[in-house]
C-alpha cells in the first residue's frame, strides 16, 4: 500500500498529461495516465483525439513489459464499455498492473463505478479520490454534460470596473489589455464552441477564433440570429468553408433565404421562437445534436442577459478593466427584471488574480440539474 503523500505527485503528472487534450479530445473527457514501478515513471500517456487510443493503453504500451506488478495512476475511472476503442480495464488487468489510483468516477451510465469492479475482481487493488477537486474541474465540461444531458456554458465579459463594455457610441477595442485577451484566447481554445447574437455581429465583425494561444484547436462560431440578419459578407460568413459557422435561426426563415449561407458553407439549425426568443431547452437540444457540450459565450449585454435569466451558465470568467464610463457606457449585462436582493444571481468565486492593469475573476454559479421532458438529459 503506498502512501498518499508518494501518491500525489504521479496524479498530478496525470493531470497534467490529461490536459494536453484541452480542445482536441472532445467530446471524450481529457485523460492522462502514468505508471509507476519501484517509484520511477516508466510510461505515460494522454488521450489526444476521439478514436485513438486512450491514455491508460497508451501507458501500457510505453511501459511495456514494465507494466507488470506497476502502479497505474489516472485522472479519470477507466473505462469498461465498448465505444469506438475496447474497454481499457481489460488491457490494464492483462498488463498486470497491480494497483489502479483514479481521481474521480466517470458518471458515464455505462461506466460509473463498474470499470472500479472490474478491476478489483481482476485482484487489482483500486484507490479513488485522489485530488478529486482538481480532475473534476480540469473536465467540468464533460462531467455537467453526462450528467445533466445539457451543454456545459461559460459566460465571458470584458468591461470597466462599473461594468461597461463600451461607451455610448460603441467604442470597445480594446476596454482590456493585451494579457486579459491572450487569457480569453486559451479559454476559447478549450471551449467547443464560440457563441454570438446577431447584435454583436452587426457591430463588430468579429471572427471569434483562437489566436496566439498555443493551441491547434480552433472552436466553433455560433451566432443566434432569428430573423437571419447576418450579412453574407460577414468574416464569420466567409470563414464558414470550414465547416465551423453555425446559424440558428426562426422556423419561420425561408429556405430561399437560407440558400445563400449554406453555399458558402454555413450550419444552420431552424428553431421555434417564443416572445421573440429562443427557448434554451431548444436550442441545447440543437447545440447537442452538433456535438458542442461547451458554450463559451462572448455575446452583449443582452445575449449575456438571457443567458443567465435562462439559468443555464455554469461558469463566469470576468475581465475588469482600471476604467470607469459612468452611466453613458453600454452595460456588461442587459435586464435582469431583478426586483430584490434574493432574487439576483449569485456566485461563487473560484478564483482572482491580476493580468497587468486588469483582474480575471473567475466564479461558478451553483444550480440545480435541469430535466428534458421530466427525466434527466
């Protein structure tokens, strides 16, 4: 039995291992493995892409026949179903490893604490829980979207300290400094997609891509556009070629209308509209339907605003700028409709810290999990 102390510094290069798959592992969770014998590394392993091989083979395979009588440390349950690669806890007891530290359970229903079973009826030995914390917020994404059946939402804002992010005629660039927005760079990198409404299209252009973040992963560009406004030469429009811009629009957009945006390359997805809106149980549905479990969203105030009202963002990253705009700058976040105290959202603060002049917050809103059609997604 080893001790946890002596532990903790082989998790850690799991984790650290596991987070070279940030963008491109998806939507399989970030997995990194290592084993261990006589207290030495002798493999390692990281889940890169959907259908290669998974961390825990890839370990196996560079420590070869070290394997044997080794530990083997995971960040994640590893898994015992047939998908597009065989159950890893079979190959891990016919390496004969020893003993199995994990991090965390993987809440996969064809998972779930049954690949711990396995093992431990091959005579493995299983340790669970080992910096539980830091593997269940390193695949936060995943872990909400197993368990809840929706995507996973980052709500991003960038704005002056009294919560401005542009001045009445609409100057923004740039509000922040140049190390906040490599921040937000990295923090689309790690997201599927990258959401927008029209609104900020209209005023903007932008082209919502990853740049200078040391990251092959570009995400996808969601913009929410009902009445289909977006302009054909918008550079999100004219990127579309690769295959990465998606439009949702009303059920009530022609498909004559539509013609010219899927001949450049543009998704679209049609959903109902209500009061002008989409409904969120909709729209997630459709989000899914494409494969994107985490949203970042970049949107205005008042894409920011529904958002929260729709009580779907999990996650806040907050850019405050040394700036004030007073009462003429156009506010981070649209009505709320917020009549007391205890009605205002609430978060939690994961962290701070300073990037030059500005302060990143981070905070996680603590929700209940929503159900689709009275059972849960």
């Amino acid at each position: 039995m080893s001790n946890i102390r002596d532990d903790k510094p082989f998790m850690r290069r799991a984790l650290k291992l596991a987070a070279r798959g940030a963008g491109t592992a998806h939507p399989n969770p970030m997995v990194g493995a290592v084993i261990v014998k006589d207290g030495k590394i002798v493999g390692e392993g990281w889940h890169q892409e959907p259908g290669e091989l998974h961390a825990e083979i890839l370990a196996i395979r560079d420590a070869g026949e070290r394997s044997r009588g080794a530990h083997l440390y995971v960040n994640l349950e590893p898994c015992c179903h047939f998908g597009r690669t065989p159950p890893c806890v079979h190959s891990i007891a016919e390496a004969g490893i020893m003993r199995v530290v994990a991090a965390c359970a993987d809440p996969n229903p064809e998972v779930d604490g049954k690949g711990f079973e396995i093992l431990k009826e091959a005579g493995i030995e299983v340790t669970v829980g080992l910096l539980e914390e830091r593997a269940e917020e390193l695949n936060r994404a995943f872990l909400y979207f197993v368990k809840s059946g929706f995507p996973y939402v980052t709500l991003k804002l960038a704005s002056t300290l009294d919560g401005r992010i542009a001045t009445h005629s609409g100057e923004s660039r740039w509000i922040t400094g140049e190390r906040s927005r490599r921040s937000v760079h990295r923090l689309r990198a790690r997201a599927d997609a990258v959401l927008v409404g029209v609104e900020t299209v209209l005023k903007d252009d932008p082209q919502l891509t990853v740049r200078g973040a040391g990251s092959g992963n570009q995400p996808g560009r969601i913009i929410l556009d009902p009445s289909l406004r977006t302009p054909l030469e918008a550079r999100l429009v004219e990127k579309a070629g690769d295959g990465r811009t998606l439009i949702v629009v009303g059920n009530d957009v022609s498909e004559s209308r539509l013609e010219p945006y899927t001949e450049k390359g543009v998704r679209l997805i049609k959903l109902p509209i209500e009061r002008g809106r989409f409904s969120w149980d909709q729209l997630s549905r459709g989000l899914v339907t494409q494969g994107i479990i985490h949203i970042m969203v970049e949107g205005g105030g008042r894409t920011a605003a529904w958002f929260v009202k729709q009580k779907c963002v999990q996650r806040f990253e907050l850019y405050l700028a040394a700036v004030l705009l007073g009462e003429e700058g156009v506010p981070s976040v649209g009505s709320l409709n917020v009549r007391s105290l205890t009605e205002a959202p609430s978060f939690r603060i994961v962290r701070t810290r300073r990037l030059g002049n500005d302060i990143h917050v981070t905070a996680d809103v603590v929700t209940e999990v929503r159900e689709i059609d009275g059972e849960t997604g």
